[in-house]
C-alpha cells in the first residue's frame, strides 16, 4: 500500500476515485456526483496542481495500480487546515487503509505549520466518527444536528 499525491497528468484517476465516492456514499458529501461529472477536465488537473504548489492537500492510497481510497485537507487560515473528502473503497474498508491516510495527511498538514485539524462527518457514519476518534479527534460544537464537528490539535502544549 502506497499513500501518496498525485501529479496533474493523473486527474482521470483521481476525477474516476471521486465520482466513485459521490456513487458510493451519497449522504456522505456536500457534492453530488450528477454536478462533479459536468466539471471540465481542468478543474481536476488544477486541483492536484495546487496541491504541487502547496495550496491544499489531497492524498490518495494506492493498491497495486489502482487507487483504494482519498482524503484532502483545505486551509482555513494560517494555523488550521479542514479534513474533506475522504474516502475508502468498500472492498478495502477495515483494513487500515482510512487509518494510513489521515495519518499521511494529518502529517503532511502539520509539516506545513498547521496546529489545528478540523472535520465535518454525518453521524450515521459510525465507522468513520470511530476512525477519527482512535485517531485523536474530539467532538466541538457543532451547527447541524445531522453532523459532527471534530478537532485535533497537531501540536503538543509545553
């Protein structure tokens, strides 16, 4: 298993592994996979370049030659960045691959400095909430009764 970005050149794969997402798990995003198929071929391939210039993140788990799973992060300011996107095939959920991404991205997001990771997540997602609660994540006040709000700090108080 390889967690690792991907270069522009590979925005089929990662436009193929999102509307997938969008398929799988309906309820699970503020997009729909009717509206993400009608966006152009270089709203893909600018994602991922500004991922190659530091502008947000995204990571995706590879298997072989085929991408298994996904997750981003988006700042939100100069100190906090928000988990979005993520997202694990149904054939390779519960074998730690959710696991290795947040903790590549939750990596990566503090090398550059952020202190604070945030999330959204529905509540009838109880793997997930699981998942980010073994991985550190608290719940905080949330604005909608159908999602939680969950934080970590990515660095230590001295």
């Amino acid at each position: 298993m390889i967690i690792r970005p991907l270069d522009p050149s590979d925005w089929r794969a990662f436009r193929s592994l999102r509307l997938e997402s969008l398929e799988t798990d309906p309820h699970a995003f503020g997009a729909t996979a009717a509206s993400t198929r009608t966006k152009p071929d270089q709203f893909w391939i600018g994602r991922l370049e500004e991922v190659q210039a530091g502008r947000a993140w995204l990571v995706f788990a590879e298997e072989g030659e085929r991408l298994v799973g996904m997750v981003g992060a988006m700042p939100q300011g100069k100190r906090a960045a928000e988990i979005i996107s993520m997202f694990v095939r149904p054939e390779s959920r519960g074998c730690g691959v959710g696991r290795l991404l947040l903790e590549r991205i939750l990596s990566d997001v503090a090398a550059s400095g952020v202190h604070k990771a945030t999330l959204n997540v529905r509540t009838t997602q109880t793997s997930a909430i699981r998942l980010y609660r073994s991985c550190g994540f608290v719940e905080v006040p949330s604005t909608s009764p159908d999602e939680l709000t969950m934080q970590r700090d990515l660095v230590s108080s001295s």
